[in-house]
C-alpha cells in the first residue's frame, strides 16, 4: 500500500456491498488434442500430457495457453479456447513460446566475469559458487557502506507472481530501502492516483458490455490481446470508438472521432472535455452531488480550459473536442482505457486525474460498460514482503523520495525512483550505491537515459543479473545467473489488479504448474532469491523447498492451495470479496463468510456501484475532484496543466536546434518490453528499429523511405531506417522500443520527472533528423 495503510484499506472495504449476481466457479469445458493441433491426425504420436498454463510472453494479456508435452519436451503450443479474456487467440511472442524455451541462445549455468566489464569474457562455475560468492560480497558492501548501499531492480512480472513478494522480502531483511522496477513509466502513475488520491479504488474499462470506448494513448493490438478482442466485439454490437493518440494507429482509422494531440498535452484536451461536460450540463448530477467532493471549486476551475485555447495547445481543433466530449458523456454506459503512454511524460499526473474526474463526474463509475471498481485479489494475500524488518531510519533513506510524491509515501510496493539510481551510483549522492542485484530486467536498454545508465552500471563495484539471455545489462556484470522461462517454474497468477484492462469477465486467481523441468542448470527466480537469501544467512525465513510450497504459504490467507487451484485451470472465482479471508479466519470466519455470502455478498462478484453501500475508499468516502491531501503536501488540488518537461513551448530555445517532437517508445506486438529480439520467427516480424517520419518532413530534409537517417537529442544520437508515413504529424517522429542498436533511449531524459509519480518524459521530448 502506499499512504492508505492495508489496515485502513480493509477496514474500508468490509463496508462494500455488493447488488447483481451469484459467483460460481467458472465450467471449464472439454478440450482435446483435436482442438489443440488441428485434426487427430495432427497431434504428434506418443503425446503424453496436455497442461494449462497462463502466458508470461504477452505483457499483461495473461493469456491461457495448452502446452502438450511429450516426454520431457514441449512440442506443441496454442491459445486456450476456454479462456474467456483470450478466447483461443495468442499473440505473434505467446505463438513463438516453444522457440523462445528451447533458443540456443539460452543462459544455462551460472558464469562470471573473467575479463574487462563488457569484454564478454566469462566463466562457468557452479551455483554453489555464485551463490557463496554474491553473499559474500553484498554482506561485505553492507557491512562497509550500509545496506542502502546494495539496490535490487525488477522489471517484468505478472499480478501474483511470487518475485513481486519475495524480492521486496529479502531486500527488507538485508536492511534496503532501494528495491525499484519501471513502474514510474508503466501502470504505476495511473493505479497509485486511482487508488491514494482520486477514487480510492482502480477502475479498468468494462469494455465488454460498454456502448461508447474512449482509447486513450495505446494500442490493444499490440499489447493487450483480450482487450484487442473485447473491441472488436464491442464495435460489431455497434459500440462507439473514440481514439486519442498522436499515431494513426489502426484504432484511430476506424474511429468514430479521433484525436491526433501533440504529444504530452493529454491534460489540456482531458480538462477542455471537462470544460465541455460541465459547461453544458452533460455530467451526472446526482451523482456529483451525492458522491464527489470538489465540484463547485472545478466548474469555476475549467472555466480557463475553454476547447478554443485547448485548440493551438493540443493541436485538437475544438470542435474535435467538443465532439469528443459530448460523445463520452451521452452515450451510457461508456469507459476510457488510459493507457500506456499517459504514463511517459513528465505532467502524468495532470492528464491521469483529469481523466478521473472525467469517469465520475459522467457516471460511468462501477457501472456496467463503465469503469468497474475492482476489489483486488491481492488485498486477500497475506504479506510476506517483511517490512517491519526494514529499520525506519533505512526507510527513510530511500532513493528518490525528494523527486517523487509516490517514491517517498510508499510503503510497501518497490518504490525506490530507478532514475534516482543512477546519480547516487555515479555521484555518490545522497550516498554511493555500490552494488546491483537485477532481475528479469534491462535498464542499459530500457531505461531513459541508457548513456548515464550504462556509465552508472559500470561504475558499480559489483553487479549481478538473472536472466534467460544475454542481454546489453548481463554484459556488463560480474556475475550472470540463468533463470527459468514460465513454462519450467510453477506460478499463481491474478487478474484483476491492471488499471487498463478489460474487464471482461470475473477477477480470478489461478495456477499456471510447471510444464517441463528446466532447461540447463537454470532456476527460477524465486529459488534465487530463496537460496540467495540462505547463503546470506537469512535462512530461517525462507523454510520453503518449491515454489508451490511458496505459494501455498501466499495464497493461504484465501483458503487456497495448489492443488485446489490445480484442479480448476481455468481459474477460481472467490465467492466473497478476498479481504475477508484475511479479516475471518479460522471456524469463526468460515461461518461469518457464509452468513455475509447470504447477507451483503449474495451477489458478489457480479456486482455495481458497490460505493452505495459506505462510500468510496477515500477519507471523505466521495471521488475526491478536490483533493485537500494533495493540497496539504503542496501539489495543486486539482489538475493544472503545464507543458512537458522539454516542448516546443517550455523550451523554446532548445526547439530552434531541436525542432521536431519525439515519442520513443511504442511496443511491438512481436515482443515483450526488450525480450525476444534474438528469437528468428519473432525478429522477421520486426527486424530492426523504425524512424517514423511524416512525408512533409521526410521530403524538407531530403529522406526517403529506407535511407538511414540519424535522430540527435541533447543526451545523444543513434541511427535509424526511416519510414515514411502519414500517420504522423509533420511536427513529431517515432522510434519504436527495446533496439540494442538503434536504441530510442539514448535520446530520453532521465532527470525531469512528473513530482507526484516520478514518471520520466519519454514520450514527450525534443530531436533533431537528419540524412546520412
């Protein structure tokens, strides 16, 4: 949690109601080998088994997946036809899942450094040698220069996956503050205003049975699958579309209207809609008055956001956002995705609670096809990550809690300001930082800034990565460690913690059980870190000898084990809210589940403004449009919008070198964030990196399609084919994410940041093209 303590958050939600339907567990229907390879002649002779599991290749799809195993080998992988979210369907990475396992490219062994960092000099040992070794380091590092001194850094993992809970655990018994990942620029920024600030609660979109979706700074097809297909659905029931984005995506071409914004003014357009609503009266009287705080001190606010100055801001002409604005609010029920993007610019936070406002003040909160207000799983969890073993004079040495509202009020998700990492590495401030510990992560080539970043991983006195290759980060380590793909580990994943994803059908938890044993000598990420934490002498809190041993301990606070979940892989649907397994244990709370199951729950989960029971989980029980909290910590009490850290507007003088806007940073449906550009079938999909350039531009500076050009920012410059395209303003350029060559951020900026989210502008920045 963050400043609304787990406490206080259970306290609030045990007044949530519930009004519509009974949960049932969900009827997994008969699947067979026909259905998994095409015909019963297809399915390969001897097969022995055919196992469910849940995708970790498809960002955070979740996709079901049917692996069929013979022997020991995978040799056969499909979309899972039951799942309700995916529907049978993968994307280009979960098709190519059987290529990325068995990549002979794949880290097998532990291996360590035995020539110059980045010589790619290395030598095999055995894991009892890595593990004694990078113990004995960091108890040197800690003993020496303090334990905020050893910094541990994640990237990607699912909703329930034990590396979000471990890794925090044993960062706490180290004595660390400084655990960090890249949420700062993805998901974050939207759940921690959701949930501290606005409505007290994470609203994804109802897409599903919604009659008008607002698309606003993604793309589905790309990233999000059961989303992509939950669209599609929509718009064959006659469901309106409207896309906000400064790329032509396939969305914005089959719009009913669509925004092309310059990039980082998501604010001024979201509050000039305001202005629109309010103005004209579209918005939900009742519920402003009943439930929200604020609405006279915001009708008098937007009053300087009129649609014809949002005009020459946003580049959006204002009758564009006048209709825009009229169609979200009369069509009922209607939901806006916010996605991605919205994180990436260094004013997140202003367009995210703009767009907040816009979901209450229309009615559109937790009502069918609206935004849904979710009751996480995860509340039901117990919390394993130990933070009253974090001392609190370390607490309060944590990285980047001076840059970022969020970094320094959490308290128990990994919060540490990754930028914030790389100064007090290379400059020994506020404190050197000498050791890394990096886990299914790439900072030197997805976080902003990779000239500093690389500068700060080289200057580290000792530097581990875990990971399934060799990436631009393990190259520069002292010591690299294989780990385990999904298919060769057990997880229990979640789905109903992603601000941006659909709410197609019941938030569930499930197991995704190990498919085949491990490739080579590599481990999964939670025996690392469990066998780490015992060679470090911490043994007595990690007792576990398997990872369902692990999640057993987990998930029992719901009632669960494995092997209950084992037996329904499609899921299990809790049939009451999960933070009453926490609050009613034992005989007693069995019995009071099913008295409240009668009572208040009877119809949970298929339930909608739960919020008419006791309020919203906010200290005024309203959406709070005006946020006295914020105000008392010296941010503005409602959105104010102001120009991205580096634009045409803010930086004029850097625009007359630097003229043309850039969004570095799009995702490709063929890969995950940086992984899998080594996998053959995926990289035919997308080769290389893209400059796209409008033709406008391309002809002024004398580019054609093909050519290299090179693209220069104030931190560097790197070169790029471009490709000519209309779907781009004249004024902006586009480079795609996760290159090592042609790497977008060599040109981003890590050191503005948005204050209350700590996001960095990496979609939102200044260049320069130029032919080679």
């Amino acid at each position: 949690m963050n400043d609304i303590s787990r406490r206080s958050f259970l306290k609030a939600a045990t007044g949530i109601g519930a009004t519509v339907a009974v949960g049932k567990y969900a009827d997994l229907r008969k699947f067979n080998l026909t259905t998994l390879c095409g015909s019963a002649e297809a399915a390969p002779a001897g097969t022995q088994n055919l196992i469910t599991v849940v995708s970790d290749v498809d960002a955070h799809s979740q996709c079901r997946m049917r692996a069929l195993v013979k022997g020991d080998k995978v040799v056969k992988i499909k979309g899972d036809p039951t799942d309700p979210e995916s529907k049978g369907e993968l994307t280009l990475r979960g098709k190519h899942m059987k290529e990325i396992l068995y990549a002979p490219d794949r880290l097998t062994h532990p291996m360590k450094r035995v020539g110059a960092k980045g010589q790619g000099t290395w030598q095999k040992i055995s894991w009892d040698e890595a593990l004694t070794t990078i113990a004995k380091r960091l108890n040197e590092i800690k003993h020496k220069n303090g334990a905020e001194a050893i910094h541990l850094l994640h990237g990607h993992y699912h909703s329930g996956d034990i590396l979000g809970t471990y890794l925090p655990r044993l960062a706490n018994l180290i004595g660390t503050p400084n655990v960090s990942n890249p949420s700062h620029v993805c998901h974050l920024p939207r759940v921690f205003l959701e949930f501290n600030y606005d409505l007290g609660v994470v609203v994804p979109p109802d897409v599903a049975h919604t009659k008008c979706i607002l698309l606003w700074g993604g793309n589905p097809e790309a990233t999000n699958k059961p989303q992509e297909l939950a669209i599609r659905e929509a718009r064959k029931r006659g469901a309106k579309l409207v896309v906000i984005d400064p790329r032509v995506t396939s969305y914005a071409k089959e719009a009913d209207l669509y925004a092309q914004l310059r990039p980082g003014t998501d604010g001024a357009l979201a509050l000039a809609m305001l202005h629109v609503i309010i103005n004209e009266g579209l918005y939900d009287r009742e519920f402003v008055e009943k439930w929200t705080i604020g609405f006279d001190k915001l009708a008098k606010h937007i009053e300087q956001y009129p649609p014809e100055k949002a005009e020459p801001v946003t580049w959006v002409p204002a009758k564009t956002i006048t209709e825009i604005a009229r169609m979200y609010a009369t069509t009922k029920p209607a939901c806006i995705s916010p996605r991605n993007a919205l994180d990436q610019h260094t004013n997140a936070s202003v367009s995210i609670r703009a767009i907040d406002i816009l979901m209450a003040i229309t009615g559109n909160l937790d009502v069918k096809g609206g935004n849904i207000v979710i009751i996480p799983i995860s509340m039901g969890l117990e919390d394993l990550k130990l933070y009253d073993k974090l001392p609190p004079e370390a607490a309060k040495k944590k990285l980047g809690a001076d840059k970022s509202l969020y970094s320094k009020i959490s308290t128990t998700w990994p919060s540490a300001h990754t930028p914030s990492v790389w100064g007090a590495v290379v400059r020994g401030k506020p404190y050197p930082v000498k050791a890394m510990f990096v886990m299914a992560a790439n900072p030197a080539l997805t976080c902003a800034n990779s000239t500093a970043v690389e500068e700060a991983l080289r200057k580290l006195d000792f530097l581990v990565v875990v990971d399934q290759f060799m990436t631009p980060t393990a190259e520069l380590a002292d010591m690299v460690l294989p780990a385990c793909t999904f298919l060769e580990q057990s997880r229990f994943v979640t789905y109903d913690t992603h601000a941006d994803h659909s709410w197609n059908v019941h938030s569930r938890i499930a197991l995704s059980p190990k498919v085949v044993e491990p490739v080579g000598e590599s481990w999964s990420d939670w025996k690392i870190i469990c066998e780490l934490g015992r060679a470090m002498g911490y043994g007595e809190y990690f007792p576990w000898k398997t990872e369902e041993e692990a999640i057993d301990e987990v998930i029992k606070p719901l009632g669960l084990t494995c092997d209950e979940l084992r037996e329904h892989p499609e899921g299990i649907i809790m049939p009451v809210p999960p933070f009453l397994y926490t609050k009613l244990k034992g005989v007693f709370g069995t019995v009071m589940r099913k008295v409240l199951k009668m009572a208040a729950f009877r119809d949970y989960p298929d339930m909608y403004r739960k919020y008419e029971s006791k309020g919203f989980m906010t200290p005024s029980k309203k959406v709070e449009l005006y946020s006295e909290r914020l105000k008392k910590l010296g941010f503005d009490p409602l959105p104010v919008y102001r120009e991205p850290a580096e634009s045409p507007v803010s930086r004029p003088d850097l625009a007359k070198e630097y003229p043309l806007i850039l969004i570095a940073g799009s995702k490709l449906e063929a890969y995950t964030h940086s992984m899998m550009r080594n996998i053959p079938g995926l990289r035919e999909q997308a080769p290389e990196n893209l400059l796209e350039i409008n033709p406008e531009t391309a002809s002024r500076l004398g580019i054609k399609d093909g050519c290299i050009a090179r693209v220069e920012s104030p931190r560097g410059s790197i070169r790029c084919m471009a490709k000519i395209t209309k779907g781009i303003d004249p004024r902006v350029v586009h480079l795609y994410h996760g290159f090592t060559k042609s790497n977008c951020n060599v040109l981003t900026d890590h050191k503005a940041c948005d204050p209350i989210t700590g996001s960095v502008g990496m979609k939102s920045l200044l260049c320069r093209v130029e032919k080679i």
